[in-house]
C-alpha cells in the first residue's frame, strides 16, 4: 500500500480547525455565527434554499438585507453543504469507481468479500442501536428522532485511517482492511443520501439532464476521440482534445448535472457523481488517495489531484458552517448517535466480519486477529464529517439538529477507546 499520509492529515487538520472554530464561535456568540452561515449570497429564482425558509431562520434581521422577492435564497450554507461539497463526493466516489471497476481495485474479488460483510454489519449494528434505543423511549421520541437513522451508520475515512495507523501501526494487514471497508461504507452512504433523504419534493424528470450530461461529455470526450484513434498510436485525437480542452467539457457537464439533481429533489451534494465514471482514467489503481496516482497521466487522476488542495479548504468550510452547535444542545440524539457508533458499529463488524471469516470460510487477512475485527469497528466508529453532513439533511434547522451534530463531532471520542481496545487485546503494531 503506498503513503497516503500527507494528503490525509492536511485534509483531517483543516476540518478539525473549522470545527473548533465553529464551536467556539457559537458558543460565544451564536447571532454573528448564524449571521454567516445564514448569509443570503444571492436571491434568485433558481438555486438555493426556499425564501420562506430562510426568512423564518433570520427573523427580524431580514428586512436589513433590503431584498426583492425571489424564490430561493443561495446562503453561506447551502454554497458550502451543496455546491462545493459535492466536490468532495466526488473525490470519494472516484475512489469507490476505481475500487469497483478496475482489474486489480480493492473492492473486486474474494480479498474484499470478509470487509463487505463486516460492512454490512457495521451499517445494521448503528441502525439497530439507534432506533432500538429511539423505540424505548416512547412513541414521541421516536417520531421525532427516527429519521436520523442513517447518521451513526457513517465512517469518515481520514480520520479512521490516522487512528487505524496509531493503533495497528502503518504495515498492519488490519489498516488495508479498514481501507476497505471505509471505501464500502463511503458507496452505501451516498445510496443512502440519494434514496432517503432528498432535499426537496422529487421531480425525477429533471435526472434526464443529469444523465443526458454524463452520456453526452462520455461520448464526445471520451469514447468518440478513443475510436477516432483506433489503430493509430499516436493517439492525435484524444491528445488533442486532452490538451486543449482538459477537463473543462466535464467541468460543464458537471454544472448541468449538478443542477438536474438540485432540481429533481435529490441531494445536490451528489449531483457530480454521474460525471465521475465518464472521465477517462487508467487501468490500475494504487489505493485510497494515493500520492504515486500523481505520476499517472489520465485525465481522472490528475483531476483528482488539481482537487486536492481546493478540497482541503472546503472541508475547512464545512467544519466551519456545520459544527457550530453550542454544547447546551446535547441531548438524546446525541447519546442515540454515539450509541449507534460507539456500540452499534464495533458489534456489528465484529459479528458480521466473524461470519464471513469463519461462518463461509471466506477468511482474514494474514497477520489479522478475528478480535481485531472488534478494534476496527472501534476505529470505523468516528463518524464526524459524513456523521455532520447527514445529519444537516436528516433534521431541520432546531434542537433535535444540533444535539444530533454534537453526536456527530462527540464521535470522535471513538479513536481514545480504539486506542484503549487495542491495548487490551494486544495488537501488536507493526511499522510500514
């Protein structure tokens, strides 16, 4: 497995700076920070939150703004939550399409058959801790919290991956495993987002556009210059349009796409995921944020990594927006989502990954302990940034909103224990 370190610890360092300073900031003073993440960009008729919506977040203070009637409002929020994060889902479903499709990816074959059960497990374990505990308390409270169901089911990747190296060491096989089920977690997540949780009423017609984007950039881009060049190796079509049109077709093509989904219900932040699988890319994939996929010249990878950067300071800005919550707020979702995490997530992976490893005979990893399936679970159960995002579109602005945030963030309290539980079953570290 090659070094991933660098890129994931300036992406983990600028999300926890946000977030610090967002808690900070709204718990000292909550107006000015609202007055930001509520702050109107633009009024337009197109993108946005609804009018309405925004005006009953602002209250009084919204006359101040001195607007014309519109029918949305584009916020400080929704420009972070739903346009520029979608850059980030597109990062991690490049991962996934890589992980899927290609020859040698990670998640194809017998190698990725125990961490998909332990995946499975690590979904249904929170899902079931959580409404379990929900349901106990009364059919009210279950009203009100039920459909944060998905919040606890999320693994951030980069902090799971940091943790997973301190406690298992770099060369761990049990690292690679994590890998893998984190990158499992990331595919079932974005289904999740896209069925459950819509942003608005459904309009599926408007996906025609999404896919009419995709189709069309993948045939005019990519296959129609391919073909053009059969038999010729120096390929003078498909370099010409990957030097004087680059990436920009798709750049486009993502902007329509993006706007099909905004308008048909869907989550925007998923809105250039049709997009990813058309760009032409190489035949092999060298894992998770790979720092040797820069040296490959297709037009995915460099992609990915003229992102990187840009991506880094976004998630700056998600910390930022999505974490200011003020430490009043906890209360039952936020012990039902650490529940889900904190006990759902290791039982599940432990029981599901000891019934594909034993139960089917599909196996472990050489050098990997059946009760280091416990100790992962531990570390996939730091949920934060995918944990925050779900749960900014799983309840609407108030309480029951911020205590499920402080869940969230209280998450990653899971890389102590893990740290812990390693000690106690005796994981021995073994360097990279």
């Amino acid at each position: 497995m090659y070094r991933v370190w660098n890129f994931v610890t300036n992406y983990s360092l600028l999300l926890i700076i946000g977030a610090v300073i967002a808690l900070i900031w709204a718990n000292t003073d909550v107006y000015s920070y609202h007055a930001l993440v509520d702050y109107p960009i633009w009024f337009n008729d197109w993108i946005g939150i609804e009018l309405r919506e925004w005006e009953e977040l602002v209250g009084e203070k919204a006359d101040a703004y001195g607007y014309t009637e519109t029918a949305k409002v584009l916020t400080a929020h929704y420009f972070v939550n739903e346009i520029l994060m979608a850059f980030f889902f597109a990062i991690a479903a490049k991962e996934v399409w890589e992980a899927v499709i290609l020859e040698n990816g990670s998640l194809r074959g017998k190698k990725a058959a125990t961490p998909l059960f332990a995946t499975a497990g690590g979904m249904i374990g929170p899902i079931t801790v959580y409404l379990g505990l929900a349901w106990m308390m009364g059919p009210d409270k279950f009203a009100l919290v039920a459909n944060g169901w998905a919040i606890p089911t999320a693994t951030d990747i980069a902090f799971s991956y940091l943790v997973g190296r301190l406690v298992f060491g770099a060369g761990h096989p049990a690292v690679r495993f994590l890998l893998l089920l984190a990158i499992a977690d990331d595919a079932v997540g974005l289904i999740i987002l896209a069925i459950f949780y819509p942003s608005g009423e459904l309009a599926p017609i408007w996906l025609l556009l999404s896919l009419t984007a995709a189709v069309g950039v993948f045939i005019l881009f990519n296959w129609l210059p391919r073909k053009m060049d059969r038999g010729n190796q120096l390929r003078p079509t498909s370099t010409w349009v990957r030097q004087k049109l680059s990436f920009w077709p798709y750049l486009i093509a993502g902007a329509l796409s993006w706007f099909g989904f905004a308008q048909s219900g869907l989550n925007p932040a998923l809105g250039l995921l049709p997009i990813v699988p058309t760009l032409p890319h190489a035949d092999r994939a060298f894992g998770l944020f790979a720092e040797a996929e820069q040296y490959l010249t297709d037009l995915l990878n460099h992609t990915e990594h003229l992102l990187k950067h840009p991506v880094e300071v976004v998630l700056f800005l998600f910390g930022l927006m999505n974490a200011g919550v003020a430490f009043s707020s906890i209360s039952e979702p936020t012990w039902l989502v650490l529940a889900g995490l904190i006990i759902g997530k290791p039982l599940g992976v432990l029981l599901f990954g000891y019934v594909g490893a034993h139960t089917l005979k599909l196996g472990l990893p050489e050098g990997m302990r059946t009760v280091d399936l416990f100790t992962i679970g531990c570390v996939a159960a730091i949920g934060f940034t995918v944990s925050l995002f779900v749960a900014s579109v799983a309840f609407d602005n108030g309480p029951v909103q911020d205590a499920a945030k402080m869940g969230a963030l209280l998450s990653f309290g899971a890389a102590g224990l893990s740290l812990i539980v390693g000690k106690l079953t005796k994981v021995q570290k073994q360097p990279g």
